[in-house]
C-alpha cells in the first residue's frame, strides 16, 4: 500500500513539472511573438493571456487592408418630368383619336405606360389593336392597348358599350390575371356568332410572358344582360388552343390539350357546343386517338417478345388517356393487361410492378372522375 502511494506520488510530482515546463516554454516563444505588437504587454501577462494576446496580434498583423468605402451613386433620370408630359399626352391622344372617345380609365392606363417607358430607359409609340359590333340599340369595342417595339407584356384588354356616344366601361373577365404578364391579341375577325346562338362572341388570344407555354384561347359573349362572359371550356384540366370545324356545319369546335398525367406529355380533347355551354365531344371523333392507341399496341406485341422494359409511363399513360376521352377507360385498361400478358411472364410482371401500380393508379382516379 505504501509503494502504491509512493509510486503515485512520483508520477504526479513528474506530471507537475511537465505541465510548469511546458507552461513556461509556451509564454516564452508567445511572449516573443507578442512582441512584435505591443512589447510592453508581454512582461506583466500570464501565459494563458499572452496566447490570446498572440492570436488578436497575428490576426491583426495578417488582416488586409481595408479599401475605402466607393460613394454611392445615384444615376440622373433619363428622362424629364416635361419629356415623360408630353409623353402623356401623345398616347392620350392616340387612344381618343384613334377610338373615337375619352374615358376617365384612359389617363391612368396612360400613366402606368409612360412609367413603364421610363423605368426601361426607352420611349416607344403607344399602340392598339380594336374590334367593334353593333348589337342591340349599343355599340361594342374592344380594345388592345400595349407598347409598341417593347415585347414585355404590358398589354391592357378594356371592353366597352356605347350608348348615345357615352362609354360604358364593362367587366372585363380576365381582370383576376397578372395583368403585367399578358400578351392580348384577337383571333380571327374578333368579333363574330361562332355558336349560332344570336349572341356576338370575341375570340382572345391570351399568351403569357417570358418562356411559357403557347397562346390560350378565350371565348367571350356579350350575353343578355350586356356584359362580357366567358363561355371557353372550364373543365379543369383542359387548355384551350384553337379552333376547327370538324363536322364542316359552319360553326368550329375547340381543340384544348390536356395533361394525360405525366409531366409534358399531353392529349388532345374536342369541345362543341351544346346550345348552352361548350361540352367535350371528343368520343365524336375516334379517328383522332386510334392511330396512337394501334401503335402503342404494336410496340407492346412485337417480335413475340416482352416490351415492357422499353415502355415508359408517359406511353403508358397515353394510351389509357386516349382511350378515357372516347369514354372508354374500363375497355383501355382491359386491352392494356392483354397485350403485356401476350408476352411478359410473370416473372416480367414482378419486375415492373411499380410500372404497372402507376397505370392502375391512373384508371383509379380517373374512373372516379
């Protein structure tokens, strides 16, 4: 037991003067690294502080220098309080002249415009693009306001009825949109009856700004009340593109693309209309879905061999869609499980079973729909 302590005692009494030496080792090479910034520190601090003495001095040493502050510029207006004016005044008067009349919604569109100019450094025509009816005891116009050699979307769509030479400024349907993203522009003659029902219709192109998806189509209709409502297709999940008279009796149908259910890929849907609203005939026109619906089936069946590892979900999903808008989903589904099982075992089977949980995920919903 006294050998213990004894031996104990030794190695703290060495472990002691390590520590004293290292200590006193470290204050001296610190001390002398200290110096070179504040010399008369180095003799009245500890080791412990001439460490952090060392490491402030050094970082102050390295530190680079700082470059003065650049004064802040504030660049001249490119254009005067007159010049914008005068600006003012030539796109007022362009819109009077041009329609023949003056509304109050006038000046603040014109204001916004000449703003816009401004902020982009450059003063272009203001231009417009209109279609008018007489219908009833009124006369309707519609009016495209935009920036001429300026493709930036500031385009305004303002409808109008005019009674007794006074402008009665109408809803305009599309005001719940981003007006500053906006490209307007009519199709076909504007105005016209495309669904023979005795009111007058307008056909607006609506595009988007910026790298978009193409140009919407927009059906309105100055109905009974003599306002402008929008009679397009309002299913969902449908994007009105252009029309087409697919039965030759005069009157177009709307062709609207329709997400199949993955990502780019699309289907086309047919709308006609039905004397109140505008429905989806697309089971009318077959011929329209048959020839990828046959040669997705060719792909799946070839060479007596199983195809699956070739077939993505897009394919897939398009053959049932095509099927769906003919309305008959349940007879796309069936044919799709005949033709994999024509040549895919069932160990094929196992292998894409998250291909196939997809395709029946999609009949699921949308025979729900």
């Amino acid at each position: 037991m006294l050998k213990v302590n004894y031996r104990r005692g030794r190695l703290l009494i060495l472990a002691s003067s390590l520590v004293l030496v290292f200590a006193l080792g470290l204050g001296t090479i610190l001390a002398q690294s200290t110096s070179v910034t504040n010399p008369s520190l180095t003799q009245a601090l500890k080791p412990l502080e001439l460490t952090a003495t060392f490491i402030v001095g050094l970082a102050t040493a390295n530190a680079p220098t700082p470059m003065p502050s650049m004064p802040t510029l504030t660049p001249m207006p490119t254009y005067t309080d007159a010049v914008l004016t005068v600006q003012k005044a030539k796109f007022l008067n362009t819109l009077i002249s041009t329609l023949g009349f003056n509304h109050a919604i006038f000046a603040p569109i014109v204001t916004d415009m000449v703003k816009a100019e401004s902020a982009f450094e450059t003063l272009e025509p203001l231009a417009l693009d209109f279609r008018t009816i007489n219908f009833g005891n009124a006369k309707y116009v519609a009016v495209i306001i935009y920036r001429a050699g300026y493709d930036s979307g500031f385009d305004r769509l303002l409808l109008f009825r005019i009674v007794d030479q006074t402008p009665i400024l109408l809803n305009n349907p599309l005001d719940t949109l981003p007006e500053s993203l906006l490209h307007y522009s009519f199709i076909d003659q504007g105005f016209a009856d495309r669904n023979d029902n005795g009111l007058p219709d307008l056909a607006i192109s609506v595009g988007w700004g910026g790298s978009c998806c193409s140009a919407k189509l927009t059906l309105f209709e100055i109905d009974h009340y003599n306002q402008f409502v929008d009679i397009s297709p309002h299913a969902s999940d449908v994007y009105p593109a252009r029309f087409e008279d697919l039965n030759h009796d005069g009157f177009p149908e709307i062709e609207a693309i329709s997400p199949s259910g993955q990502g780019w890929e699309s289907v086309t849907r047919w709308f006609g209309w039905n004397g109140q609203d505008y429905v989806d005939v697309s089971a009318q026109y077959p011929e329209f879905y048959l020839p990828r619906i046959n040669a997705f089936s060719q792909k799946l069946t070839s060479d007596s061999q199983c195809h699956l590892k070739d077939t993505i979900d897009v394919e897939m999903l398009d053959f049932l869609a095509d099927y769906d808008v003919m309305g008959r989903l349940p007879e796309g589904w069936s044919e799709l499980l005949r033709l994999i099982k024509m040549n895919c075992s069932s160990s094929n089977l196992q292998t894409y079973s998250k291909l196939l949980a997809t395709a029946q995920q999609w009949v699921n919903l949308h025979s729900k729909s």
